[in-house]
C-alpha cells in the first residue's frame, strides 16, 4: 500500500495516519465541519460535549481506539484506513499542517472479506458511555444511525453472494474550513479510489454531504438515493444533515 502521495512536495501531501497523536487535530477539524459549519445533530450527538474540553478528548479518544483496534482482510491489508492531508503551514514557514482528514474502510459480509457492518448503533459506539441512563438519547442515535447506514448495508448485503463482496467505502471526509476549496478533498478521495483498484477493482460507497457530493461524483461516484431518517415525532426539530448515498460501480 503506497503511503503517500502528492501532486508536489509543497503542495497537498495525503499520508496514513500512523501514530495517535494526529487525532487531535484530526477531531479538532471534524468539529469545525460537524459541529460548527453543518451544525450536524447527528454528529453532535455521537460526540456530547464536542465544544469543551473534556468532550474534544473523549472524542479523540474514541477516534484513537478505532484506529487502535483495526483488523485486516483475508489478503493482510487493513479494513480501515485514516488518512491525513497536510499543506505548508501559512503561519509557520517551512512547517505543514493538517487540512483534511478521511476514513476509508473495506466492508463485506463475508468473513475475511472486510469489516461486516450493521445498522445496530451500539457496533459504532458504546451508547451507554456516551449517555449512561438518557434513553432518550440512546433512541435517537439507533434510529439516526440505522437511517444513515441503512443502504450500505442492504448493498452489501446483496453483494454478499457476487464474486466482489466487498466494498471500499468513504466513511468520512472532511476539509477544515481555513482549507476549503483548494483541492483537499479531491486528493483524499483519489487516494481511496486508487486504492480500491489495487484492491482487486472494488466498487466504493458513501453518503455524501451536501457540500462532498458534487466533488465526489466529479470523482465517480454515481448518486443512488437520499438518506431517509426515520426518526419518532420528538426529534423532528433536530438538525439531520442532508447525506446522499452513492456509489461508483466496479473499479475493473
């Protein structure tokens, strides 16, 4: 697996994230975009107390322990993939900085085949930890949760009995917003395509945002269907982002 790429040494530079000290940058420009530009209510939720700083180390932990925890495929190779996206550092010459951060993750529900997902929350987030006696909470995570990864894995799920059962799926991409519009996102993306090819021609997924559709379909990605939360009456007030699921087809 090729761990870097960039257009020029001073320009974008995409790498794998490999020690866990970048993850508080890394959920440092996740909020930005989350929980400051989208004003996501399903990501807030997924990370209570994302403004202060106890919630911001919770949440870079949480990030840490998935990436701690990674498994592999039958072939050897990791089913997920953090990646960071540095640029020269405006303020400190000579320096780079983080700009972008993504997630790829192989997925199947075959055995060996990738990390099998499900639409049960608590296989993403342990939801007594997050809000330990709030039922309330506990419900709108499930049912937001179960809504968002509901196509990919009935996609998969279909996949499941074709020669290519897997998928290299965008899980999450984000540009902090100092960053925008150069490019970032692009390089992230690329990376992950490139690297389902090399995967023996996988076809990738994801639910792209209001803001990542339009660079993902540039890219390949072909749109399939909105994202339909279905959530009670109580939580209708809330903030669910606008997430499109799309897909590329076979790599080969």
């Amino acid at each position: 697996m090729e761990e870097q790429k960039a257009s020029k040494p001073s320009d974008i530079v995409v790498e794998i994230i490999n020690n866990e000290q970048d993850f508080a940058a890394a959920f440092t420009i996740i909020s930005k975009c989350f929980g400051r530009q989208t004003n996501d209510a399903f990501w807030q939720a997924m990370n209570p107390g994302w403004d202060t700083r106890e919630g911001s180390t919770a949440g870079t932990s949480r990030m840490v322990k998935r990436w701690q925890n990674v498994t592999r495929n039958k072939s050897g190779e990791p089913n997920t993939v953090h990646l960071k996206a540095t640029v020269p550092d405006p303020n400190n010459p000579g320096k780079r900085v983080m700009a972008g951060v993504a997630i790829w993750a192989q997925l199947s529900m075959v055995d060996g085949m990738g990390d099998k997902p499900s639409t049960d929350a608590s296989t993403a987030a342990d939801l007594d930890e997050l809000y330990p006696g709030d039922g309330t909470e506990q419900k709108f995570l499930r049912q937001c949760f179960a809504s968002f990864v509901s196509q990919r894995v009935e996609t998969l799920e279909k996949k499941a009995t074709t020669s290519s059962p897997a998928t290299f799926s965008l899980d999450l991409c984000v540009v902090d917003p100092d960053f925008q519009r150069r490019g970032i996102a692009n390089k992230l993306v690329e990376w992950g395509l490139e690297e389902a090819k090399n995967r023996g021609g996988l076809e990738s997924t994801t639910e792209g945002s209001s803001m990542g559709r339009l660079v993902y379909q540039k890219l390949g990605f072909k749109p399939v269907e909105e994202v339909n939360y279905v959530v009670d009456p109580e939580f209708q007030d809330r903030k669910l982002p606008p997430n499109l699921f799309m897909r590329t087809g076979s790599s080969t």
